[in-house]
C-alpha cells in the first residue's frame, strides 16, 4: 500500500506530497467560503473540456502524481477533448504565470460507475506528459486505504464552484473549512439516508457552507501528521440549495479505492 506516501515522493519531488510550497491561510467557517491564498493547494487542478474552439472550465481534480490526476467519474463524458490546467489560481487569467496547460493520455472511469446510484465516482486521467514540482504544482498525498475520518474531522473543500445557490462560478480558488460527518450520522434518514454508501464520506450540513464551494471532481484535502491529504472527491450535494442543513457534500471516500487506484496506474505503465 501507498497509504499517505504518494507516488510523487517515490519519484523524487523535492517538497514530497501534501507539502505546499506556499502553506494555505486556513480560515473559519464563513458562508460562501473565501479566496485561497495563491497557489496554497498546488495538487489542484481545473479540467477544461475543449467547446467552440476555446476551453471551458468543467470540473476540479487533483493531481496525485506526475503524470495522474483524481476527479469523479461524472466530470467525463465519452467523446469530449479534455486538457488540464495546473498551477491555477485565476481562470480567466490567460498564461497565468506558474500554470500549465496539458493534453490527456488517457481516462479511465471506475468500471462499476453508476450514475443512477452515485456509486463507485471516481477516475483517473493520464496526462500527455510528467509535469515538473514547482512552487505551484505539487502532489497531494493518498490516504491510507481503508483510512475513515473521526466526526467533525477539520478538512478543506476547494474549488471554482459557485459562490451561493444559484450564483455565479468563483473566477479566483476558493475555500472552506468543511468538517467531516461520520457515517452514522450522515445515513440517519433525515440526512442523506440510505443514498450515502460507506464508500463515502460526507463533510459540511451544518447549514455554514454545503457544496457550492467545490467543484464536482474536486479534492477534500485533510491534513494528517503534516501532510495533506486527498481524502474524498467531490460527488454530489443538495439540490435544495448551498447552505442545506443536514445535506452535507457527499464525497467519494479515496481510501476505499486505494488498491483500485495502484491497480490502474500499474496497468497503464505506472508513472511512466
């Protein structure tokens, strides 16, 4: 198992996984989140699908190693060209500098992904080329596998998502502290119930801030004995609005596809 060393460490980066050139403001729980400070969560990316000749923002993702990004499975859609953008901070900033724009190798979905059920949410995306570590491109680390979060855990949501209910999509990355719901809260009937699976994990529903923040794709980033981790991946959220009690942001749970993750990688050549 890989459990929090990631293959980035493996591969020499300087900083290791989970350690931010630049360390992030970590803030309070405020309604709309807040700008992260530039460049404070390197690991994430923008997956940009190709439309009327330009590149349009879809989803978040996480870079995990130098040539693998995480995202959810409902970001892909057969057919679509897709590239990722690194080291992003503004979208609409054209050559932004310290980001990278890179074609796709490769995507592979979760061979059990259910759209109806939510389930199994997850893939993986090869990118053209290794991307070289720098102060704004660095790799998450993967969790442990089987790894589950205590309640109320302290994690971090990031993202370009949407600044309030029906609002418009951040231009600038933004955060929120969004902690962690223990499984035997968040599948109690008058939360998500039975939607949730323990391949999941749930974080907000405290009526602060509750899925407007991330993009879908997106990390749940967690720190653990100094490093931070990619703990869950966006999936779903309320329909009823970004600030729902009791509808915390739904997440696919990394851990539990720790081997599906290392089997698929070793597959498709490592990181080669």
């Amino acid at each position: 198992m890989l459990g929090a060393v990631c293959l980035a460490v493996l591969l020499g980066y300087a900083y290791g996984c989970g350690q931010p050139a630049i360390a992030p403001v970590l803030g309070t729980r405020v309604v709309g989140g807040e700008d992260a400070r530039a460049h404070s969560w390197p690991w994430q990316i923008s997956l940009q699908r190709s439309r009327s000749g330009g590149w349009s923002h879809t989803c978040g993702g996480t870079l995990i190693a130098p040539n693998w990004v995480l995202t959810a499975a409902h970001c892909i859609s057969s057919g679509t060209t897709y590239r990722v953008v690194l080291g992003k901070q503004v979208l609409s900033e054209e050559n932004e500098p310290g980001s990278l724009a890179v074609g796709v190798e490769k995507i592979i979905v979760h061979e059990k992904w259910n759209s109806f059920f939510i389930v199994n949410d997850i893939a993986l995306i090869k990118l053209a080329q290794e991307v070289a570590e720098s102060e704004t491109i660095q790799a998450a680390c993967l969790p442990p596998a089987g790894l589950i979060l205590e309640n109320n855990y302290p994690c971090y949501i990031t993202g370009w998502g949407r600044l309030w209910t029906n609002g418009p999509v951040s231009d600038v990355l933004q955060q929120a502290l969004l902690p962690v719901v223990d499984y035997a809260i968040c599948s109690q009937r008058d939360w998500w119930g039975s939607t949730v699976r323990t391949t999941m994990v749930c974080a907000g529903g405290d009526g602060v801030v509750a899925g407007c923040n991330g993009d879908s794709g997106g990390p749940l980033n967690c720190q653990r004995n100094g490093l931070w981790e990619v703990d869950g991946i966006v999936s779903f959220g309320s329909g009823l609005g970004c600030n729902t009690a009791k509808k915390p942001t739904v997440f696919t749970r990394v851990s539990a596809y720790i081997d599906w993750i290392n089997e698929r990688l070793e597959l498709s050549g490592g990181t080669q």
